[in-house]
C-alpha cells in the first residue's frame, strides 16, 4: 500500500478508533521510509509493514437532535464526551449534519432529527430510550452535568442489581435524551474509618 493510501485508511480508522492514530503512526513513518530507500517509482511497501485491518466499535447509536451544533457543545462540556473531528460532515449553509463524540471506549454519532425517521425527544415529548455510559468518577461527572447546566432526573444514589453495586445517577440533555451515568460501587473511595 502506497504511503498516500496508507495515510487516507488510518484517518477512516482513527474516526472510529482514535488508538489507531498512535498504532499507525509508526507503520506509516516505515512505508514512507521503505518508499524512500526503494524510490519512489516502486511505491509499495512489504507485507511485514503493513498494518493490521481494524474496525470501530460494533455498536455506534445514532443520537437525534433538533439544533446539532448545541447538543454537541452541550454533551462535550456537560458530560466530557470528544468529538471525533474527522468523523464530522457539514451541510452546504455550514451545518453539522453528523458527528461523531467519543467517550472512554465508546463512540456515539449525532444528528438531525428526521434522518432515518428519527425525532428528538424535544420534538416527540417522549423518551424512548436512555443511553449508559460507565464513568470512572460518577461523583465529579455528576457535578459537571450540574455546574453545565443539565437537568438531573435521579440523583446520585448506590444501587444493586445481579452480583455487582453501582453508583449511578440520570440526566437529561438539553433536548430531553436521559443519560444514565454509573459507576462499579467497588470503584468508588469509601470513607476510611479512624
């Protein structure tokens, strides 16, 4: 695979997997030095160089949103998630028709309502669906959302089920989507008794 090619699949991977930037990086430095020490007119580099094909996550929900510039703002500073910048697609008018927001090992897209059949609940009046993201601080997170201005539908609270406690607590987005955010109860600090 040419350098040049090399370079356009790790961009296309590193939308859905930002590792694999880092993976790549060093494959692709060795493509280009192969390239160099052969001359340019051979243009390949050897099997050994290769990278190994990669997929993004197996799930990515799509998330709807009446006004996609603010839910992306909103869901960055409210709840840290990070836009994956090579993932976004803008309309003709300068819009954002899609992007793409990574959080911890998960990735979520978001975009106009209408695409695909799909509503806001800011439009619907209903939420059909809550989304669980695992946190390492649900505490800190929890006050994030609050000082972000997001309104919380259940506060922090321990909680069981099956085999393993969590801290947990749910938001909704400025449209109305609840989040559910949840820690393993093992890995919250537990007072120390004196």
């Amino acid at each position: 695979m040419k350098p040049v090619d090399l370079a356009r699949k790790l961009r296309r991977e590193a939308a859905f997997e930002p590792a694999a930037l880092d993976r790549g990086k060093a494959v692709l430095m060795a493509a280009i030095r192969q390239v160099g020490v052969r001359g340019a007119a051979e243009g390949e580099p050897s099997e050994a160089s290769k990278p190994e094909p990669t997929r993004g996550p197996t799930i990515v929900p799509q998330v709807p949103y009446e006004d996609v510039s603010a839910a992306l703002s909103f869901l960055e500073r409210a709840f840290g998630f990070r836009e994956i910048p090579t993932a976004r697609l803008v309309t003709a008018d300068g819009g954002i028709d899609h992007a793409m927001l990574a959080f911890g090992g998960g990735v979520i897209g978001i975009g106009p309502q209408g695409h695909h059949g799909t509503i806001s609940p800011k439009s619907g009046g209903i939420e059909s669906q809550y989304i669980s993201v695992y946190v390492d601080d649900v505490d800190a997170h929890y006050q994030r959302a609050v000082v972000a201005g997001a309104r919380i539908a259940t506060g922090l609270r321990d909680y069981f089920w099956g085999v393993e406690g969590h801290r947990t607590y749910e938001a909704l987005d400025l449209e109305g989507h609840r989040w559910r955010f949840h820690q393993l109860m093992r890995e919250v600090p537990q007072p120390r008794e004196h």
